[in-house]
C-alpha cells in the first residue's frame, strides 16, 4: 500500500468567517477541483454540495439528538479544523478489483462539547460523520441526517412495503424501485438505502451509509417542506419474542442508540456519477469501511455453490427419493464436485428452527462425503437459532468440518441487531467458518471489516419468481447501478426454466425465472457475489451442461472491472477480468435492444471468445441461446442484439 498525505492549506481546502451570526464556513474540494463540499456551523451546522454548474445537495443540516437534551450541531463553536489530503492503494482480495484508489480530501471540524465532524471529498462523492469524545456513555436519541434536493427530482426508491409484527422496522428489505418525483413520495412511507436520485443532464446523486457498526441503519422518508429527504432509525428494541422462523419487536424504546462516549458514528454519503455505467463500478464502500480484522484471508475461499432450496430439491433420475436426506446431498455433492464448484448449502429443514442441536440430518455423514469429494458444506440457519450459543454451536460445526452459515430471516436492522451480526461474524471468524447473511440490511461496509461475510441478502432475488413478481428484468438491470454500491449481493441466479413475459407464471416447485437464458448466464459475470449459487437443480444443470460449463467457470472475485455501457433500469454491461481472461455480462429489460461490446478493454494479443448469445426464437422461447466461438482482438467491437429480459454473455481467453 502506498500513502502520500499532504497537509497543504492554500490548494484544497478553503476557510472564511461569515460574522453574520458568528457563522464560519469551510470547503472542501475534491482532488480533480469538481466537487465543492461547503459546510457552515455556526447557530446550525448545514452541508451542501455542488458538483461543477450543478447543485447536488442545498444546505441541509444535522445534529445529533441526546438522551439528556444536549443537541450536537447547534450554536456550534469550533474549537479546531484540521485539513488532511489522502491517495493511497487500498488492497481488495476478495472483491471485483485487485485494488482501489483512495484518494480524498478530508476537513475534520472539532466543536465545543466533545464532539466533532469528519468530512471527505472525492472525485466521485462526499461523505461525513459524527463522532464523539464523552468521558461518559451517551443515549442517541434521534439523528437529523437531511438531503435537500433544488429541484424536485426523479428517485428510485425501494420502499418498505412488508411489515413483520405489523413492526414498520421488521422488514426483509427487498423491494423493487419505485421511480417518483421526490413530491410525490408519500409521508408515511420509509425507503431503505442505498436511494437513487435523477439530477438531471445525465448525473445522478446515489444516497448511502457506510461503516455500519454499533448504530441503526438509516432509512429515508420526505419532509415536509422542499424537496427534502431525512434519515429515520429503528428505535432501540425492548421487548421481542420468537415465531418459527421471525425474532420481531414487540417494544421499542424512545431512543435509537446507547453508545460509549468515545464513539464515531457511520457515514452518510453522497456518490455523485456523470454517467450511469460510473455507478455500476463504484468504491466507496470499500474506501470508507472500517479496514479488515482478518489478518490471514488464507482460509477464505470464494467460490459457487449447489443450492437446494429454489429448486425444491427437485433431482430425478435416481433411485431414491429426493429431498432433505443423506442420498439427496451426496447427489449435490457428486455434482458440484463434477463442475469444480467449491460448496453446497443444506439449506432449511436440517434441524429445528430455534434449535440447531435438534438435527433431523445425518451432518458428519454428508460432510465427511463431501471431504472426499473436495466440496464444503454450508448450513442454513435463522438468527434467532444462531444466537442461542453462538460459540458452543460454532465449535461443534466448525469440529465437524462445516464451512460455514447461512444464516436467515434477521429482517431488522436496529442498533441490537446490527451488533449480533458483527458478533456472529466475529466468532464465525475465530472459528474460521464462513457467514452468508439472509434476510439482511445493505452490507453497508460489513463484509469489508469482516471479509469472512462472503455475501448477503438485502436484493429482491430470484427465490421472488416462485410467487410472482411484475418486472425482474426491469430490477435486474436497476440493482447493479443503486444495490449493488453498499456491496455484493446474493440475488441466486441460475435458472434454467427460462420465461418470456407472456409465459411466466409463479410456480413453487420446479420455478421459472423472468428472461432469457443468456439474461441468467450475464448475471454470473454482472452481480457482485463472492459467494455465488446456482439455483437450480443438479439434474436440469447436466441436461444442460452447455450453460453449465459456462457459468462453472466464471469467477466469483475478479482482478479488474470495466463499465461498458448500460442506463438505470434498462441495460447494462459489464467486463471484468481474472488473471488474463476477461468475462463480460450484458442484460436487458423487457425492452428489446441493440448494443455495442467495445473489445478495446482486452490486452495485446488475440483471445479466444466463447459467447452466449440470446436466439433469434428468444422471444417466444427464452430458453433459446447461440454458443459461437471467434478470435477477437481489443480493437473489435461486437453487435450484440438482446431480445426481451435478454441477455449476452462471453469469455475471453489470451491465446
């Protein structure tokens, strides 16, 4: 890692007292000059931020609400402000790039209280936080955190809509994008993060946190006045109680967070994008999570994995019956070690929901099968069950040779939550086991701090096409650019039972999906997820064993990634490359279209291209796929025509 800080003054930073109402000011510029970052303490503390002729965010200001009455931000007095210039390499092994650039500008302000802001600027976004520095612990009991927009902008906005406990905080946070003019977002409703906001002449303002830890996730809601978006945060649970599968509240306190006086709260971020593609291969997150407590990542194998569940266990030609029994797992085992897939999930039904020490499976049987076979088992768990004796379960799993958890249906993400799940992926990792997060809040900056949370939820996924959903395709080519920013996703890709938009119906058992067949393959290449599914079953994969020894070799992290192309809610194109070879994903809508590969990302040389293309019968039949194979060279470009909810997908291999 290379560091080089510059504590200059004149070039980056700019300071001025306005003594109208004692009011000081103070900018911050991104390194490139194009971001202005103003913040203004004085009787308030406000932010706004232009970026170039553009006003991205009008003064909007925020403070911290205590327990006690105390209000941190207003009639602030500024005891300091230290400027800090920043451009370091940060490396990233387990994710879409060897390394990202860091390189900011950052204005810490230290104000009378024991308190104080951190702010940053980059060339693609802003960020601040709180912090604190009490000799004594402090109640939170609110956070005014506001986004004023000038205008009244188009958002995409995935809504709360699922209440658990009739709980507005218990929700599974899945949701398509709603896209509504930020007038016409409802008062009652709340949007969960990260939120997508039009600016208009091709920009975009994308609305997030990061650094997660010891502090409620933050949701969006209208003010009422101007075009104003503020943060909401779960109270502090006091009371819960268990369902099968559901640990809701059934209490909430009158405060959102206790937390220790010395304390630095998450960041709110503003990543602000030129063009589209821009968002699909953003960084902040990594930039402004809380670096890895792994010191040895050795243990941490990425990789695919033979899922049961969306499938419905539904193997044939066999001689037993198929389902949650040893016969049924040996034959997932047997599968995924014929495609070099590096796991299975034993996903629910393997044990009782609240008690993982009631196991209704022979475990050591199929784990030690899979040992021989060079496959890792993972179980399915719920947070509750997970929760119980975390480190007596841990022990005994982790002795057994279990790889790691999947572990469900936390579905909140208040200030007690959000710790659990830290502690859980603390002691998955002293136990070196793996955690998948289902049922889960945006990473948020999680799965960097603890890389061995090798993906999680918070995505409307496939398993929603078994009971119906309006426009996957739609959401397919919308998460990448807005969901896909907090960090990987496990959306399960996959299908093989392949629907147009006139022949897909909601089916449990033996599921379609919305779309082509090549819109599924792209998906491997396109959707962050370093742990990655296959969804379907073993049988209907080696019926077709084409798609399958595709989608078997496309990596799960990369070394390099490229944004070709691609328009919010309607395509997107992706490379990325692994060692010498690239991999490149593009998928549609449900609109039918025409879009340009641009090779010139390939090196020196000529590649052997294996290309998935949708048929030219995909619009009837969305199974209906091309496989070529050409020479090709960075200075080609390929047509690529993508039916409806179609897709295109191909490997590049350096001869």
């Amino acid at each position: 890692m290379k560091l080089r800080t510059i504590l200059s003054l004149s070039l980056l930073f700019s300071f001025c007292v306005a003594y109208a109402q004692t009011a000081k000011t103070f900018h911050v510029k991104s390194p490139d000059g194009k971001i202005d970052l103003t913040i203004s303490a004085g009787k308030t503390i406000e932010w706004s931020v232009n970026h170039e002729d553009t006003q991205v965010i009008l003064p909007s200001s925020v403070s911290l609400l205590l327990g006690d009455g105390m209000v941190l931000g207003t009639d602030a007095s500024v005891k300091s402000a230290k400027p800090i210039a920043v451009n370091q390499d940060i490396n990233t092994p387990i994710y879409k790039k060897a390394k990202v650039s860091n390189n900011y500008n950052q204005l810490t302000l230290t104000l009378k209280g024991d308190y104080g802001l951190i702010f940053r600027a980059y060339n693609d976004g802003i960020a601040y936080r709180f912090f604190t520095t009490k000799s004594y612990g402090i109640t939170i009991a609110n956070e005014e955190a506001n986004f004023n927009f000038k205008d009244d902008d188009k958002a995409f906005l995935p809504f709360v809509n699922d209440y658990r406990n009739h709980d507005k905080f218990n929700t599974s946070f899945e949701s398509l994008y709603d896209q509504l003019n930020i007038s016409a977002i409802k008062k009652d409703t709340l949007a969960f993060m990260p939120v997508l906001v039009d600016l208009g002449n091709g920009k975009k303002a994308a609305l997030l946190e990061a650094d997660l830890q010891d502090y409620p996730g933050m949701y969006l809601t209208p003010g009422t006045e101007g075009h104003n978006l503020h943060g909401v945060f779960a109270p502090y649970p006091l009371a819960e109680h268990i369902t099968r599968l559901n640990y809701v509240v059934d209490k909430r306190a009158d405060y959102i967070a206790k937390v220790s006086g010395i304390h630095t709260f998450p960041w709110r971020v503003v990543v602000i994008s030129t063009e589209d593609k821009q968002l699909a291969n953003n960084d902040m997150m990594q930039r402004l999570a809380e670096p890895s407590k792994i010191t040895d990542l050795s243990w941490i194998k990425p990789g695919k994995v033979a899922w049961d569940w969306w499938n419905d266990w539904n193997i044939s030609h066999v001689d037993f019956k198929a389902g949650i029994n040893v016969p049924t797992y040996k034959y997932y085992i047997d599968f995924a070690a014929a495609n070099k897939l590096e796991y299975i999930i034993i996903d629910e039904g393997w044990s009782d929901d609240q008690d993982l020490t009631k196991t209704k499976l022979d475990i050591p049987t199929i784990v030690d099968y899979g040992k021989q076979k060079g496959v890792g088992v993972i179980l399915w768990s719920t947070w509750y069950a997970i929760t119980r004796n975390t480190d007596d379960l841990f022990t005994k799993f982790a002795a057994m040779g279990v790889k790691g958890f999947k572990i469900d249906f936390i579905d909140r993400d208040d200030q007690k939550t959000v710790n659990s799940l830290y502690e859980i992926a603390e002691k998955a990792a002293n136990h070196h086991l793996l955690a998948d997060f289902h049922g889960m809040y945006k990473p948020s900056g999680l799965i960097t701090t603890w890389p061995n949370v090798i993906n999680c939820e918070g995505v409307k996924g496939m398993e929603n096409e078994k009971w119906g959903v309006k426009d996957h395709p739609g959401y397919d080519v919308s998460a990448p650019y807005i969901r896909m920013m907090a960090g990987p996703m496990d959306y399960t890709p996959g299908a093989m039972r392949n629907a147009t938009k006139e022949s897909i119906r909601p089916i449990n058992s033996n599921p379609m999906a919305q779309g082509t067949r090549c819109h599924q393959l792209a998906m491997y290449t396109i959707f962050e997820a370093p742990l990655q599914m296959l969804a379907d079953n073993p049988t209907i994969y080696m019926k077709e064993q084409e798609s399958t020894d595709f989608i078997a070799a496309v990596p799960t992290t990369f070394d390099e990634t490229v944004a070709l192309d691609g328009k919010v809610g309607e395509f997107i194109s992706i490379a990325r490359r692994k060692g010498t070879t690239w991999y490149v994903g593009s998928m549609s809508s449900w609109t039918p279209r025409e879009t340009t590969i641009d090779l010139s990302f390939l090196g020196d040389g000529t590649y052997k291209a294996t290309i998935f293309q949708d048929g030219i019968n995909a619009d009837k039949d969305a199974t209906d796929y091309v496989r070529k194979v050409a020479n090709v060279t960075s200075k080609d470009k390929i047509t690529v025509q993508l039916s409806s909810g179609g897709g295109w997908a191909a490997r590049f291999e350096k001869q």
